[in-house]
C-alpha cells in the first residue's frame, strides 16, 4: 500500500570523514497470508533501479548490485511468524522472521527482528536485515580511492504498510 519503502544504509569513509549513506526506494510490492495470529507466507520485492541516495540516482549502486541483469530483491518468509494475541488487539508486537533474501543473483537465509502493529484492515511492519557484502557478491564502487571506502557490510531496511484484501490475507 501507499506509504511502503524500502531501503540501506552503509557507512562510508571519504577524506577522513565516516557518514552513513542512506538509499530509499518506494518501488516495494509485496503479498502476505495471515490466518489467525500467525503469518503463514510472505513475499516483499524491492526495485532497486528506483533506489535514490540523497534523492538522486546513484550509478554506482547499479553497478555494485548489478541491477542491469538483476533489477529486483526479494525476501521470502520460509518459517510461519506467531504474532500472538497482542497482535489482534492492535498492540505492537516484536517478532523474529526467517526467510530467504534474493538479490545479485544469489539467494541467502537471513533471520531478523521484524515489529508489526495492526489497525483495523490495516497493517505496518518494519524490519532490518543484516547484510555482509560478500555473501552475495557485491563488491565496493570503484573510484573510492585512497581518500575513502565503503563498509563491507550494510543493513537492508524497510516499512511495509498492507490492507486487507480478502477473508485471509493481505497485500501490499
């Protein structure tokens, strides 16, 4: 629904100065399946050609995650998520999800802290996921130089927001 981003964060050396450099993207689509209080399957896919650091286009980015032949991430859950009773009351709860995040042409398992809350047919969740470079072979932009660098990790990030569309699920 209206409202979902995706994103990262990285640190990033240059000059003597440490920063973080923060992406964002709303080009996030996504279906969930919740029966009860539980979270039965899961699939979010982020567009990372729409990916904007410091509001622009960022070449090196495409270049890094290859998103000429690979233009979309994807996480899907592989573990159904309690949510528990809170839940359905419309408290925020703090659960850990397991899933496989694909990106780069490779697919990894990744578990993380995902936070949720639920109002009426609507539902928010917000995650960050842990992401070592190297585990799906994106190396650092080059031109860097020896006045600067880039961490060799990141976090992947995101704030979902879903309606219900049906008697058991939700789409965003």
């Amino acid at each position: 629904a209206t409202g979902s981003r995706a994103g990262f964060r990285v640190r990033e050396n240059a000059m003597g100065f440490s920063y973080v450099v923060v992406g964002r993207t709303d080009g996030v689509r996504g279906t969930l399946l919740i029966s009860g209080d539980r979270v039965l399957r899961a699939t979010l896919r982020v567009h990372l050609t729409t990916m904007k650091a410091n509001g622009k286009a960022q070449p090196q980015f495409a270049t890094s995650l290859g998103t000429q032949r690979d233009p979309v991430a994807t996480f899907t859950l592989t573990r159904p998520v309690t949510l528990g009773a809170a839940f359905a009351r419309g408290s925020a709860v703090t659960v850990t999800a397991t899933g496989q995040l694909a990106m780069h042409q490779i697919s990894r398992p990744v578990t993380f802290t995902l936070s949720g809350r639920r109002d009426g047919a609507a539902l928010e969740a917000a995650g960050s996921i842990p992401v070592a470079f190297s585990r799906w072979r994106i190396r650092e932009p080059q031109g860097f130089g020896f006045l600067g660098s880039l961490a060799d990790n990141g976090v992947a990030e995101f704030l979902i927001n879903l309606q219900h569309t049906g008697a058991t699920g939700a789409a965003g």
